[in-house]
C-alpha cells in the first residue's frame, strides 16, 4: 500500500510537470508560500491535505493513489514472517496459491467450498501482508514480481515438502501436457551453477506464459504445477551400500 511520503513525492512530480511555483500552489490553497514549502519538505500530511494539493492541480486523488501503487516495487519474495502467517491458515495458503495464478473471486469460491464472506477474508489479509493491493468490488493487484518463488527453505516450501511432495509424485505424468524427467550424471563443478539458471529461464518462461495466457478463455487453459530440481544426491539406500 502506498504511503503518504510516496503520495507527496508523486505530487512533488506534478507540481514540476505541471510547470505550477509554490507560489502558485499556496495562492491556489489559500496558504503561505513558506507553509506549502514546510509542507511538501516535510514529506508526510495528512490524507484531506493530499486531496487539497490534488484539486488544487485539478488530479484525480483516486487515479494518483492508484499510480503511485503500481509503481511501488514488486516483491520477489516474502518474509519469513509473511510466509508463516500464509501457512498458519489453510484457507488462506489456498487463496495465495489461487491468487498467484490470477484467479477472481468468483472462480476461487466456484472451485472450493469457501464462501464469498470467507474469500473475502483471506484477499484482506493477503491485501494487509503486501501480497495484493485490494481494489473495489474484491477485484486486486498482485505485488510479486514475475520472478517470484517461495524461499527455499520458509515455511511455504517446509509445508510442501512436508504434505504435498509425496501427493505431487504420485501422478502418473502421462496425460497430454505432462512430464516426468529423471537424469543423473557426474559433470563439471564449475559448469553446474549454468544448469541451475537454464531451469530458472525455464520457470520464468512458465510464468510469462501463465500471464499471457490469461486473456484466453477458462475452458481453453488447465492448472499445471511444474516442478525443477537440481541437487547433488545420491539414494540412502544406495549411500549404504559404499565401500
């Protein structure tokens, strides 16, 4: 959410292109030129100030509040303590997973027996932990960068690889659209690191993809969860059988 600082440094912007003196500003307010000065140095006020300065360079203060939102910087990753409240909450853990894949409302109470009054719930708090910027009519903005992802090892991960990995390689990965891959070999120390950014050009391509793909029909597009994983490893079982 934004804050009032960035709302006047945003105004500051205005004033300048709008070619407006603080003369011209405090004659517009009815105030000193050395009040509007103090004012805008000061970099905090109060809400019905922000709303004054506005109708004074005649800006929407709804449209500016919502720009500055959209140019606050994407988080590409929570805290551990963000993440420890998405998992304390099953319900909420869900409306994080359904809102990373840009799902509305009205689709994730269609799919899982939550009501609107509990979906709307969990869109506040994921709106009170910086997840999404919460807008009219329960509509949001997600505020994670399209690099997003989990901490390896924050609570969210810890969960999945406590009650969802075994449930995930489960499936038989042979319908249309789904893989299994399994490759071991011994290869350069110095040349693993570049596999590990080939999978995550692949993860982001996977996630450019899902926003794109958004402008298409829900009966054209299915849910898939892709998995990559690098590691040096060997099987316990065959870790007991070494000389």
């Amino acid at each position: 959410m934004s804050t009032t600082a960035d709302l006047v440094i945003a105004l500051k912007k205005e004033l300048k292109q709008a070619q407006m003196t603080y003369a011209d500003l405090a004659k517009a307010m009815g105030m000193a030129e050395s009040s509007v000065k103090r004012m805008l140095a000061k970099g905090d006020m109060s809400l019905s100030r922000i709303d004054a300065i506005c109708r004074a360079l005649k800006l929407d203060f709804a449209e500016l509040a919502r720009r500055v939102a959209d140019d606050q910087p994407l988080l590409r990753e929570l805290s551990p303590e963000q993440e420890r409240a998405v998992v304390a909450d099953k319900k909420l853990l869900l409306c994080a997973i359904c809102v990373l894949s840009q799902w509305t409302l009205e689709q994730i109470t269609a799919h899982y027996r939550l009501t609107a009054a509990e979906c709307i719930r969990c869109l506040a708090q994921l709106d009170r932990l910086g997840i999404i910027e919460l807008r009219p009519l329960n509509r949001y903005r997600l505020k994670l960068a399209k690099t997003f992802r989990w901490r390896p090892h924050g609570a969210v991960m810890n969960y999945f690889r406590e009650h969802a990995l075994l449930d995930y390689f489960a499936g038989g990965f042979d319908a249309a659209g789904e893989g299994l891959l399994l490759v071991h070999g011994s290869v350069s120390r110095a040349l693993a690191p570049s596999f590990v950014e080939r999978m995550q050009r692949v993860a982001q391509d996977f996630a450019h993809q899902h926003q794109a793909d958004q402008r298409l029909p829900e009966k054209e597009r299915e849910g898939y969860t892709l998995l990559l994983a690098m590691r040096s490893w060997e099987f316990e079982a065959f870790t007991a059988l070494r000389r």
